[in-house]
C-alpha cells in the first residue's frame, strides 16, 4: 500500500475512534436550587454509548450524606453517575431512592449498596422491578453488550408501604407518591422544603411521551393534575430539561388529556380507530417534540385500546 493511502486509513481509523469517544455521554450534575442537583440524560434510546441511561437523575446533598434519586442502568451507568455525584461533594450516598421500575431506573442499585447506601423504594415498584428484572437484562444485553458486564439486579432493602410514604434524612424532608402512569410501579418525590419534584417518568420535556403496553393513560392523566396540585417551582422530569410546571403541562400535561379526553373519548363513544388516528396524525402543538413521528401513532392506538377497554 503506498504511503499516503495508509496514512489516509490512519487518520480515518483514528477520526471514527474519536467520534465514538465523541459520543459517549458523561453524566453532569447541574444545580436545581440550593442543594438539589439534576443528571440530564440524552433524549435518544439507549445506546452502549450511554450505557443504558437515557433518562435523568439527581441528588441532595444533605448534612448526613447524598441521597441519589435512581442510579441508573447499568454498573458502569452506575460508576458514571457517581463520578458526576463525586464532582459536587465527597459525602458519600446514603440512600437511593427508586421512582421506578424500568431498567434505568433500579439497576445501578447494586454500585450504590456495595458501597454502604440504602436502597429505599415503595413496596408496589420494588414488586414490578422483580417482575420485570430478566426481561430488561435480556434486552440491554442486546443493546449494550459488554458494557452490561457486573451489572446485578439489587431488590430493594427498604420496602415502604402504601400509595405514600415521607422520608426525612439530614434535615431534608421527602415524599414518595405512587403514580402507576408511563410503566407499573412508577412514583414521584417530592421536596416541599425546596419546591422540587423528581417526576420520574410521569413527565417528559423536550421528548414525546411514551405510552407502553403496561401504561396507563388514564393513570397518567388522574397522576398529572394532582402534581399539578403540588404546584411545584422545579420540575425534574423523567426525560428532558429541568423546567417550571408551565413547560411540564405544554409536553406532558396537555398531552396525556389529549390522549384521555379525545383519544379515550373516540374510543368509548365507538368511532373507528383507524380514522381515528388518521384524523390526529399531525398535532402541531407537541409535533416538535423528539420521537414524534416515531411514537406518537403508537401512543394514540394504546391509548384507544385502554378506554375501549372500559
């Protein structure tokens, strides 16, 4: 081979070495208020790139060490996050509290508690996570690889009961409420001290909901307007930007009645689907959202199918 062609195979060989290391994400804390810190995730799937943990995350930093709101995907999701966690404070974390039971949400819990953290969620999602555990490894497996390697499904060790449940550690006060919305299992946390919510995945910014088999868009809804109760000043949502409740309402909130009172409506008063979702293909207001044009059928059709269900 002559000379420049291998150097021209080189400087290829090297730029697509340094485009994948261009992509990897690299979990970043990002200050909500006081001592309240948001991980925004990337919006796209999960990828091998960022191990799994396309969603958000976050911590407080309290007097008697962090307490991490989901750890994740993944063991090297996992290592991720605390890195981000160790460029804020070298507290160490202390608990872990899950808002969910969906891959990204639980399966970073096994980093955390080797380390010392309590691993705290409601009884109703510890119960879904074990339910669904083989599943999500089966097919992160798929998509990460090798980078799934060490990664342990870790139960829950502190099972809270009920619908509700408060929490209180180092001055910092916190309320675990059940949604049961986008994937069974799934709850909120609440500061009331800091005026925060951690929405898990009841809300997505920037990003089209997702409605998934097991959803409920009924749930979502019923769960939507009682945040909207709380009136909260910072939203954590599950995917997107940290934003105010106006945002929260514009891309989750309008979305969910959207998909209840017509969508639901059309179904319950027995027009046919297929016209149905023909009639709202094209919504101008929640068009700009990622995944659209991927979803948003989708969404439409289980929405149709859960109240013709009724």
């Amino acid at each position: 081979m002559l000379k420049w062609a291998k150097q021209l195979v080189f400087a290829l060989f090297c730029l697509s070495i340094a485009s994948v290391q261009a992509e990897e994400f690299v979990p970043k804390a990002e200050r909500v208020v006081d001592n309240v810190y948001a991980i925004v995730g990337p919006l796209g799937q999960r990828s091998a790139e960022n191990d799994g943990s396309n969603a958000n995350f976050g911590f407080i930093v309290t007097a008697q060490g962090v307490i991490l709101i989901d750890s994740g995907a993944s063991k090297f999701g996992a290592q991720k996050i605390a890195g981000a966690i160790a460029q804020i404070t070298p507290q160490p974390v202390r608990w872990v509290i899950n808002t969910g039971s969906q891959d990204h949400r639980w399966l970073g819990n096994d980093t955390f508690a080797s380390q010392g953290a309590q691993v705290i969620a409601l009884k109703r999602t510890a119960m879904t996570q074990a339910e669904f555990a083989a599943q999500h490894l089966q097919t992160l497996t798929r998509l990460l690889g090798e980078r799934l390697a060490g990664t342990q499904p870790k139960p829950v060790t502190t099972l809270l009961e009920g619908d509700e449940a408060s929490l209180e550690l180092g001055g910092e006060s916190l309320t675990l409420r059940y949604t049961n919305a986008h994937f069974p299992g799934d709850a909120w946390v609440w500061l009331p001290k800091r005026n925060v919510v951690f929405t898990g995945d009841l809300v997505y910014v920037d990003r089209i909901l997702g409605v998934l088999p097991w959803s409920s868009v009924k749930n979502g809804q019923k769960a939507f307007h009682a945040l909207e109760a709380l009136n909260p000043k910072y939203i954590v949502p599950g995917h997107g930007s940290v934003c105010d409740l106006a945002k929260a309402k514009r891309d989750s909130g309008d979305y969910e009645d959207f998909l209840a009172d017509v969508i639901g409506k059309a179904a319950q008063d027995m027009e046919p689907m297929d016209a149905t979702l023909d009639k709202y293909a094209e919504l101008p207001q929640f068009k700009h959202l990622y995944n659209f044009s991927d979803l948003h059928r989708a969404n439409m059709n289980r929405a149709f199918v859960e109240f013709e269900a009724q």
